[in-house]
C-alpha cells in the first residue's frame, strides 16, 4: 500500500507514535557486526523485532514486558527456554487406530492383496472362505490404514501448530520448524503417523541442542529410513538415496563432495533400517569393508561418516548460513558466512549459544535485517493467532486447509529439500491467499464451513452416491455407471468391471477404507478464535478512529504503512461508523474494526517480519 505523504493525513495518537516505528536508524556499521547491541540501542522496536525472529511475535503487552528488560537478558528469556514451565501444553492424543498386525505394512495394494491370496492373511485380515470378492476386507483393510494414517497425520500437525500458538517456549517450536524443513520428510511416502511423530518429537527436544546429535538421530530415524530408502540399501546393491542428501541438503551443500564419496558414504549406511520405531542394523546387510570418503580411509560405519562429514569446515558455514537466512535476513555475504560457521565451530556445534550470539549482535538489529523477513505460511498463521493473544488454535478456519492453500503442508513437504524460503512464498495467487486467510481469522465462515477431514476426494463421494441410490457395487464404481456400455468406456473401465468379478473391487474398498477411517480417526474441534478488538483499542485508551488504526499497525505490523494507507484505513473507519469518536460508536464497533483489520492484515506490510 503505496502512496505519498499529503497535509491531510491524520497525526498518530502520541502513545502509537511512540512505539510504531522502528526508531532511529541502525548505524550502516551495524551490518554484519557480531558485537552484542547495547542496553541504550535497545527499545520497543527491537524488543518486537526479537519476538518475530527468535519465535511467532506476540502483543503488544509481551513486547513491552521484553522491552523492560536489559537485551541479554531479553535474548536469554528466549534461548535458555528449558527451564521455563511449559506443562499447560497437552501431548498428542492418538485416536488408537494402529495395531501391530499392519506391520510391515505392503508397499503396494497389488502387494497386499497377493500377500493374501498366497498366504491367506495379510494385515491380520483372512481371506473370506466363500462368497463374492473374497479379497475385499484385505483391500479395504489398506486402504483404512492410508486414508486414517493421513488424516491422523493432519491431527498431529493440528495440534503442533496449536502448540506454536499457545507455548511459553516459542523458540522451541521455531526451531523444530526449521529442522522439518531442513530434515524434510513428507509424510505421503512414509505413511506411518507414529513414525512423523516421533520424529517431531526429535525435532523438539534437540531444537537447540548439538547438531551432531540432531543429525545422528535424524539419520537413525525411522521415518527419516523410510523416506530415504534406507531398506533397499544394502550389501553388494547400496541405495545412494541418503548417502547423497546427507551432503547435499544436510550438511555440506552442492560442490563439495565427489560422485565417488557419495557412492562410498552409502556403503556406510547399507543395512541400517527401522523394526518399527526403533532404529536397527541387519549385519547381513552392512557392508564392512573399507571405504575411501572425504580423503579418509577406513572400515567406516554411518556414523563415523557422519563424523568426517561435521570435521568438513563447510559443513558448519552450510548449517550457520541457512539458520541465518532463516532467523535473520536472505542476503548473506560469503565472507559474512564463513565467520557464522567458524562461529557454529567455535561452539562445537551446539545451537544455543550460537542463536544467542546472532539474537545479540548488532548486524541483527541492522536495517537490512529488521522488516525483510518474508513470513512463511505456517508463521504467517501462528504469528496471527499470538498477536490476538490467543492461547489456543482455532478450529475455524482448519489449520491444515489454510497453511495448504498458502503453499505449506506440515509434515508432508514437497521435496526432500524441503520448502523454498523468503521471496518463493510470494506470488499474486500467495498474496490473495494471505487476504483470504485473514478475513476467515476476524470474519470466520460458520455458515459454509465443511470440515476437510470429514471430505473424501470427488471420487469417493461419487461413489458413496451412487451406492446410496441403490446401485450395485461394480457399476457405482465404475467407469460406465452412468448409462455407458463398455464400448464406449474404454479399457480402463472394462478392466475395472473384469477386476470386480474376481476378488475384490479398488474402487469400493477405497470408499470403505475412507469410511472407517473418518469413523475411527478423532475429530478435530472445530471453533473459530475468540477476540474482541472492540476491548483490546479501549484497552489501550483509544479514542478516535485514528487512534485504533494505530493500535491495530502497532498490533499486526512489524513495517507500519505508509501516511496515504494509514489514512485510507482511518477514513473508511470513519464511514463505517458515522464518526470517529469510538465512545460514540462502541456498541456498533466490532464489525467495522475487523473488517479495518482485514484491510491491514491483506496489506504488503503484513507479509514481513
């Protein structure tokens, strides 16, 4: 929201004015100055810069609170988190729907079915004696544990993000966010909701911690194995699938590794596999002989490639750079990096006194730092949701569907490497998106809402219609079911038709799959956030209608705009309510100030941190 400044603008209300903008500009010197910043630079503006970067900002009251105090200790009431109580958060509360018989759970439902037909069992489901489609319960059977495996999945990643949104450690939870990204493991192809969770969990408690012992429970992680491969990495017939991400995207970056070494680094890692959820070696798979990596030669194991990998100088200037293009700005200087690894070095790997560092120093607070950070869709929403105060997720709008429609599923990342950062998340489609998701924060749609965990694709529903109208199994799920005979269907139905006079029929038992698992899989509650603006502006002794569009900048921006949109807002404020005395206007002001809100909340401004 562009514009210039004209005599007509508005001034701002004396208590807005002295806290919205960023105060005097930085010093050109402070621009990649590791020197702590000193308690006579630190003020409101920095305090909140802190709040946004070290986790999801916050209100007004807890940047003030932060603001109160001297910066070092601001910075550590964020880094050293583990002694702050945090036993108000609930753990996961799985729906039960796991049990052993579905492991190993068949790659494939061809795999699954023939499982059974030769053996006749397969997930502990047997094989119907008699009768039509004797295979079907084993092909619903997978199909149940597909569809309610994703949607406990989209429960787990409900209830991480209302742990952003409600956590007394925000770090904590930012730096989990980052280690998924950096570890991404998408939960589609690892299809085991306890193997997601418990990797999670692994972000969580080292989110600070060591990265050699990050990255050592990572590479023996059993959705990390799956993902990865890690089974068909073997003997005589290695798998390079992780010996080539652990240096490519984990630690060293592209161009400093051979061919040769990724070849020789996957023999490391041949036999290492998971018995469920816990991390295992078949010997008769490990190839023990010696091996040639990074110039070293050796009978080496996994780990003690990994640990040649961390003595690599440009692994440490790989991991601090990305943390840094992360948690401070994109534009990183070469030079610049290579003093944040030998920083990371310095600290033996360890996070949290290298956070503490970066939260201190003055290149942190410089102006090319400060209101340049692009918001990721996941931070975009919890950084919403903490500036209302909120002190839980609301169900309305569904969490999954919003962070989806924005170009961001938890736990389920587009690629190994996992999510383009900074200006990749925005686009016109991105931008309008972001508009959307506001106005269903301060304008929840009640009326229309469809809960999308309770929503089969187009195609089960179309099935489950034409069953309920009374048709038969095969032609209810098939291509010539709407009056077409099988010439004129093509050979796919016609193969779809000769498949259900054998044993069991996809298409049904993809419906059936689908039903039992929304029946068994716990529902998300489904409520949208409780805020009044009206009692937060006059909590802050507003007045005017300047005055709470001032509040509401100071409240959801990090980069206030400019005179012309501020003025823009103030004036539509002002029709809305006839005048812009609030005590006037009070027992009419929700609605206008949300929909004021939302004009803020889709602006450019919005996106930044």
């Amino acid at each position: 929201m562009a514009g210039t400044p004209t005599e007509s603008v508005p001034s701002p209300s004396p208590a807005a004015a002295a806290t919205q903008g960023a105060g005097p500009r930085p010093p050109d010197s402070w621009a990649e100055d590791l020197a702590p910043i000193g308690e006579t630079d630190w003020n409101h503006a920095r305090a909140r810069h802190l709040l946004d970067r070290a986790g999801f900002g916050g209100t007004p009251d807890e940047i003030a609170r932060l603001a109160g105090m001297a910066p070092a200790a601001a910075v550590a009431s964020l880094v050293d988190y583990h002694a702050i109580d945090n036993g108000h958060l609930p753990p996961f509360e799985s729906s039960g729907i796991y049990d052993p018989t579905l492991t190993p759970f068949p790659p494939t439902r061809p795999a699954a079915t023939r499982q059974a037909a030769e053996t006749g069992m397969s997930m502990g489901i047997a094989v119907k004696p008699a009768g039509p489609r004797r295979l079907q319960p084993v092909a619903d059977r997978f199909f149940f544990w597909l569809r309610a495996s994703a949607l406990e999945t989209r429960r787990i990643a409900n209830w991480w993000a209302d742990r952003m949104v409600a956590t007394n450690r925000p770090l904590e939870e930012k730096m989990a966010l980052f280690w998924h990204g950096h570890f991404a493991t998408g939960s589609d192809k690892v299809r085991d909701y306890r193997k997601m969770l418990g990797q999670l969990a692994l972000f969580q408690r080292l989110a600070t911690g060591n990265f050699r012992d990050l990255l050592v429970g990572v590479a023996q992680d059993p959705a990390m194995l799956v993902f990865l491969d890690a089974g068909q990495n073997v003997k005589r017939a290695p798998n390079e699938n992780f010996g080539r991400e652990v240096m490519e995207l984990f630690t060293m970056g592209v161009g400093n590794y051979t061919e040769q070494d990724i070849r020789e680094g996957a023999r490391a890692f041949t036999g290492w596999g998971d018995d469920g959820l816990a991390f295992r070696v078949d010997k008769a798979k490990f190839d023990d002989g010696e091996k040639t990596f990074l110039g070293r030669t050796g009978r080496f194991d996994g780990v003690q490639i990994l640990d040649i990998i961390l003595e690599q100088e440009v692994t440490a200037t790989f991991i601090a750079g990305k943390l840094y293009r992360f948690l401070v700005r994109e534009d990183l200087s070469p030079a610049f990096q290579q003093r944040l690894g030998a920083l990371l070095r310095q600290h033996d790997y360890e996070i949290a006194p290298f956070l503490r560092t970066i939260f201190l120093s003055r290149d942190f607070y410089s102006a090319g730092s400060v209101g340049t950070h692009i918001k990721g869709p996941v931070e975009l929403i919890v950084s919403t949701y903490r500036r209302l105060g909120l002190a839980t997720l609301p169900g309305v709008p569904d969490f999954n569907a919003a962070s989806g429609a924005l170009g961001q599923v938890l736990l389920n990342p587009p690629t190994v490497a996992g999510w383009a950062q900074g200006r990749a998340w925005i686009t016109p489609g991105s931008l309008l998106a972001r508009g959307n998701f506001a106005r269903d924060v301060v304008q929840p749609d009640m009326i229309d809402f469809v809960d999308p965990n309770l929503l089969p694709t187009v195609q089960v529903r179309q099935y489950n219609t034409r069953i309920l109208a009374g048709m038969d199994i095969t032609t209810a799920t098939s291509d010539v079911s709407r009056g077409m005979d099988k010439s004129m269907a093509g050979p796919k139905a016609t193969a779809n038709l000769l498949s259900d006079r054998e044993d069991f029929n996809t298409h049904y038992a993809s419906l059936v799959g689908w039903r039992e698992a929304a029946r068994r899989v716990k529902p998300i509650l489904r409520a949208p956030a409780q805020f009044s603006l009206t009692e937060m502006v006059f909590a802050d002794e507003a007045k005017t209608t300047s005055d709470a569009v001032d509040l509401l900048m100071l409240r959801f921006l990090a980069v206030p705009l400019d005179d012309s949109a501020r003025a823009a807002v103030i004036t539509f404020l002002d029709e809305q309510l006839g005048t812009s005395d609030l005590v006037r206007a009070r027992s009419y002001l929700e609605e206008p100030l949300r929909v004021a809100a939302h004009l803020i909340m889709s602006a450019p401004e919005y996106q930044l941190a």
